[in-house]
C-alpha cells in the first residue's frame, strides 16, 4: 500500500542545489515516487553558528515502506550524497546533506529512533514555509496541529 510522506531536504554545504537533487535522484528511485517539491528556501542555521546558510526544500513521496524502512533508506542516501556524520543529541554542526521525514500518511509515532511529525516543524519557519507550499490540505489536518 503507498502511503505518502513529506520529507525536509537540507544542505549548507556547496554546491548545495546539486546536494538536494541528487537526493530527490536518489529518493525517486529508492523510497517512492516524488509527487510534489516546494521551491528552495534559505535560512540561517539553526542551533548552531555557521557562516555557511541552508537551502531547504520539502518533497512529497508515494512509497511503500515502513516508518523505519523509510528511515534506514533516507540514512543510506544522506551517506551516498556525502553526509560523514549525523548530529548527536542535537549538537548541530554544517551538513552536506540532511533529510528529515516530516510526516508519515498522517501517523503520529514516537518512538527513540523516530518521531513522527517531526517534533519541531511548527518551530522551524524554513520547514513550515516549504511544506505548506505542497501541502494539499487544510492546515487543521495535520497531526501536530491538534
């Protein structure tokens, strides 16, 4: 059964543009198929000092995966696009490539692995502002919103 995900692509490391379509490439072929993307979005970092800003977009994907699976594929394309490391307690550093699922057909899970909506998106404009560009519903249908 497809279900759709949104996911948050990230990168503050050049050449960043071809960072993100490399993993939509990436995505589009492993995960699902990419049904909408937002424009790109800039932003400063966040939680962290950096001279370097952020483009971000957010993609919105058919995929047949599981929460999990879905998590492990979008971990192994971070390293395939040239990520070395991930963050450790939320120490945020500069990132070649970063992808978050927002959401997941709706669900809430919260588990120590994942957590889904992502817990921070209402915080987070450079999120917020590129999803709600694709999102095709009203804002009230989104879990964390309730």
């Amino acid at each position: 059964m497809l279900v759709e995900t949104f996911i948050l692509l990230g990168s503050n490391i050049s050449p960043k543009a071809l960072r993100l379509l490399n993993s939509r490439i990436l995505i589009n072929h492993l995960v699902g198929e990419i049904s909408s993307i937002s424009a790109h979005y800039s932003s400063k970092p966040f939680g962290f000092e950096s001279k370097n800003d952020f483009i971000n977009q957010v993609i919105s994907v058919k995929t047949n995966l599981s929460p999990i699976k879905l998590l492990d594929q979008l971990q192994e394309i971070e390293k395939k696009v040239g990520r070395n490391k991930k963050s450790v307690n939320q120490t945020y550093a500069d990132r070649e490539i970063d992808l978050d699922i927002l959401t997941y057909n709706n669900e809430k899970i919260n588990s120590e692995r994942l957590k889904i909506p992502h817990p921070l998106i209402l915080e987070r404009e450079f999120v917020l502002n590129p999803l709600l560009e694709i999102y095709p519903y009203p804002l009230k249908t989104l879990s964390f919103v309730k």
